[in-house]
C-alpha cells in the first residue's frame, strides 16, 4: 500500500515534467529557466492551455483582461463578504460566485478571480475602496496596480510576473491532483478549482509562504539562526520552506526565483538586510537538517525566497497563498481539462482496518 501515493503514477500529462533526481522542471517541453523572467504570466497560460479549448485565442491577454473587469463587477457587490473574511477565505468564496463550466469563459473568469478579488480584499481590510482593473496592461502589473493607489512600478510588475510563471504549474502536486480528481467525475472547471484551491492551503502545499517570514521575525538576527533552529528541531517541529516531496535536490523554482528576488533588490524595491538574514538562515537551516536527517537530502522548497519576493511587493503575509493560487489556477485548469478529456473517472480503493460485524449468535 503507497501512504501517501508516493511513486504512484496517477495521471499521463503534456502539461508539465517533474524530475526529482536532477531539479528539473519542464512546462510543456520548456524548462522552467527558459519562461521565468523572459515569458509572461498570460503567455505560460496559452502555453498549457494550447489543444484544450477549440477558441483559445493565439493571445489570451485582451480576453482575460475583460475577464478581470467583468469580476470586478462582482467584487463591488461581495465588498462585505471580501472585508470579512481571512483573504483566501474571501478569494474562494469569490470563485464560488461565477458560474461552472468547461468552456474558455468559464476558464478566463475563473483565472482573473483570485487576481481581482485578492487586491481588493486586501485594501478593503485596510479600510480602503477597490481599485478596478485598468484594461491594456499586463495581469501581474494590473494585480499590483489593484493592489496600490496608482500604477505598478514595472520593476515590482516583471518580479510578480516572474513569480506567477514560476509556480503555475508542477506535476501531480495535491491541488493538482485534487482538480484532476473531480474533472474525472466530469464536474465542471469552477468545482475542479475550488476542490483544488482547497487543498493548497495546508502548511504542507501552498501555505508554508506566510510562516517562512513568520520565521524569519521569529529568528530575528543571523546569530540566533542556529540555536533558534536547532530547538525547532528537537521539538519536532518542521522548517518552514525546506523539503519535498519529490526532489531530491533542490527545487529549481526557488533558484530562479531568488534570481527575480536579486534583479527586485538592484531596482532598490527590497530591504537588503533581509535577504541577507534569509540566507543566512537558509545555510543553517541546510545545515541543522542534514545532521537531523543525514539519510534525507532536505533542500530549499518554492516558498522560501517568493516570501520576501511577495513581501517587497507589498502583499501582506496572510495574502501569500492566495497569489500562489493566482498563479496555479492556469494548471489546475488546464489539468481539469486533460483529465476530462482522457480519464477514466478516478477512484483508487481504501484498506478497511476497522472492527468486523459481530458473528450472528
Ligand atoms: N523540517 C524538518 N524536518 C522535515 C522537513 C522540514 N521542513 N521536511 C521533512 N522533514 C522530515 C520529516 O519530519 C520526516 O522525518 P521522520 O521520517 O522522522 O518523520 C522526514 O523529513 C521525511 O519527511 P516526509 O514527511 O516524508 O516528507 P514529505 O515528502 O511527506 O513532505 C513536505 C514534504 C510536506 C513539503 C515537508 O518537507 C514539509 O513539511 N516541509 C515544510 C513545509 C513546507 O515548506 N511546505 C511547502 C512545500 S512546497 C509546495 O508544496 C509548494
């Protein structure tokens, strides 16, 4: 029985290529290196996207930008339920609004949602009024353009960019998976999302983002990294933003986006001494695990450096995994599609381990 389906082949995929042994990620025959920073967010949702939608436009990014300002009609009407609730909270609640489908519309309205909504309820908890989509402007700089009370410096908009290709799509990761599950029982795109959205909350997926700074806080200053991990630990607690589930060396995406952290830093939009302290708790972190699990190689994930990335952008911390959402949505669709197309409903069996019926006397 694999606990946990680890090594289980659940899927055949063209989306993406997940090689553990070597780091290496691959988005449709493109490796991660080549997409990040050089291609945007819109063009790696065309790119995985391509063969599942018979009226997918060479470009998507005029329809998706009408997308964002036809769900910011609906933001204006859920205000409330957006300053309530915790932002991811919020952010789903959202998609839940729009309507299930499998057609290219549903997909665009489904993809602006967490881009509109997370702004949005972020100013409104900040006691601010929505700021509507601008059309004719790329999706990562209309986020930020949201987000902020005038334009999008385009040095900030090209690091968000960055970020969002990067983590948009990543093998038969949980989300995934979960999206793929309900796409087999042919239920539309909005449930296989929402399934999906709920399952990359957990600390253990998408939503490690926020307490990596919560660590960095906690530690404070570099000579306090080690003591401070080392009593993490023997406590048996988990670091925040270090192993994987499939590497087994380091996670290519946390390198290219330390790259995108470093080109952020050059145009002065980040706060030096704090990735100076991040790599200096990532050299004991690396360290300290090592000793703690020698026969376990323990690396950097995907969500250690993007938190700084996220944090010089101005989100707050309780913001961070619905941007990880923001992105995957482009894969957790394209997946649904796939798995609609060509799966057989998905319905793995369960080993009973409970009390048997009494015998009849
Ligand atoms: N800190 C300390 N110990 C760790 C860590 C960590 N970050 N990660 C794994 N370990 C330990 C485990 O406690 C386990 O020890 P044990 O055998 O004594 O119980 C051993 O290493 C093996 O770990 P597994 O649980 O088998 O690893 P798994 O593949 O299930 O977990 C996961 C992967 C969930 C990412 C894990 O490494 C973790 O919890 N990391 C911290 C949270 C995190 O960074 N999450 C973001 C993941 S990236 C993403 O999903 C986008």
């Amino acid at each position: 029985m694999a606990i946990g389906l680890e090594d289980v082949v659940a899927a055949e995929t063209v989306l993406s290529d997940v090689d553990g042994l070597a780091g290496r990620l691959v988005i449709r025959g493109e490796p991660l290196e080549d997409l990040t920073g050089r291609v945007s967010f819109e063009d790696v949702v065309g790119l995985l996207w391509e063969g599942f939608f018979p009226d997918l436009p060479a470009d998507i990014s005029g329809p998706l930008a009408q997308a964002r300002a036809r769900v910011y009609r609906i933001v204006e009407r859920e205000q409330a339920m957006l300053a309530e609730l915790p932002v991811y909270d919020g952010v789903r609640a959202l998609m839940a609004r729009l309507p299930d489908g499998t057609d290219l519309d549903t997909a665009l309205l489904l993809t602006a949602a967490p881009a509109v909504a997370l702004p949005a309820a972020i100013r409104l908890q900040a006691g601010k009024r929505p700021r509507a989509p601008e059309p004719g402007i790329g999706h990562a700089a209309d986020m930020l353009g949201m987000l902020g009370d005038g334009p999008a410096n385009p040095a900030m908009a090209a690091a968000l960019d960055s970020y969002l290709v990067t983590v948009i799509d990543h093998g038969l990761n949980a989300s995934t998976f979960v999206a793929r599950v309900v796409a087999s029982t042919l239920a539309g795109l909005n449930s296989s999302a929402l399934a999906a959205i709920g399952a990359l909350k957990g600390p253990r997926h998408g939503g490690a983002l926020g307490p990596v700074l919560d660590m960095l806080d906690a530690i404070g200053s570099a000579d306090n990294a080690i003591p401070w991990i080392e009593n993490e630990l023997a406590s048996g607690r988990r670091l925040m933003g270090f192993g994987h589930r499939v590497y087994r060396v380091r996670d290519p995406r946390a390198d290219v986006l330390k790259a995108a952290l470093e080109r952020l830093a050059r145009s002065g939009a980040v706060d030096t001494t704090r990735i100076e302290l991040a790599q200096k708790v990532e050299a004991a972190a690396l360290a300290a695990l090592k000793r703690h699990k020698p026969d376990r190689v323990l690396a950097t994930n995907v969500e250690f450096y993007p938190a700084l990335l996220l944090e010089a952008l101005g989100f707050p911390r309780s913001a961070f995994t619905a941007i990880f959402a923001a992105s995957r949505i482009g894969g957790w669709i394209a997946h649904a599609k796939e798995e609609a197309a060509n799966g057989r409903l998905i319905r793995p069996k369960s080993h009973y381990v409970g009390p048997l019926p009494r015998e009849a006397a």
